[in-house]
C-alpha cells in the first residue's frame, strides 16, 4: 500500500520580532508540530494547530508603487500574500520579498526608534500590479526575543 500521506511537512513563514535591544529582525522559520488528523470526517490530512485565539481576518489591497513608512504591525499578525508581491525591511537591515502563498508572521510591536528614527518596519509592492493580503489579527501578548514561537 502506498502512504499518500508522506512525510510530516515542513512549512516555512518569515517572523518579523522584536530583539531584547528594542530592534525589529526576521527570521525564517518553520512550522513543524503537524499531525494526521481528519476533520468533518474527511480523509486524514496534515494539520498543525497553532492555538485557539480570538482573531479578525482582513484582506488587504497594496496598490502598485504602494510604499508604507517605518511603522509597527497593529498586533500580532499572519499576512498571507495571495498575489502580487511585497517586501518587508526590518530595522537590521534585512528586505524579504514575498509572493503569493509565502507567510509571515509580523510581531515587531514594542521596538525601541533607532537614531535615524525607524521604528518597527517598512513595506511595500513590488512590480506593476496590486499585492492582495489576508491578514488574521490575533489578540494576544507580544513576545520578545522569541523569533518561530509558533514551533
């Protein structure tokens, strides 16, 4: 018989936190806790529950050329690009580009303004078209200094 379901996955997504310093970084990270699961009574699936929270679902549309100075996430929130593309530049230094089924995770509330006044990130579309989001706010405490906390 032949296992359809493979092995565990692995699914990746980009944690933009805040360090111990006050300074907003991303990191890549992985979600990995998944199980066999069944729901409604469908055939067995891979499912990784990241937890039960009180949440609201937005989607957003970027304009091309859309730009947002340096600002922090209004909560902790996963963005799921569904097309287009987008950056994200944290206060390292570091620019991630994103398309359409990448994630991430933004939690870079709290960050302390650096000299040259950027607090928390930057973002903004790449290319000619409109990046369309689906963002799911979640009421719950920001970490610190804890970069794949969903593991």
């Amino acid at each position: 018989m032949v296992d359809v379901m493979g092995e565990k996955p692995k699914v990746h997504y980009w944690h933009v936190y805040v360090d111990n310093d006050g300074v907003s970084r991303q990191k890549l990270c992985e979600l990995t806790a998944f199980q066999r699961q069944s729901m409604g009574g469908a055939a067995a699936q891979w499912n990784d529950l990241l937890g039960s929270f009180k949440s609201g679902v937005m989607t957003s549309v970027l304009p091309a050329g859309w730009v947002a100075d340096w600002h922090e996430n209004p909560k902790p929130q996963w963005i799921i690009p569904l097309s287009g593309r987008w950056y994200v530049e944290t206060m390292d230094g570091k620019k991630t580009e994103m398309g359409a089924g990448e994630i991430s995770f933004g939690e870079d509330q709290n960050c302390k303004k650096n000299p040259a006044g950027h607090v928390g990130h930057k973002s903004g579309t790449i290319g000619q078209e409109p990046c369309v989001l689906l963002l799911v706010q979640l009421e719950v405490s920001p970490t610190v200094a804890q970069p794949g906390r969903w593991v």
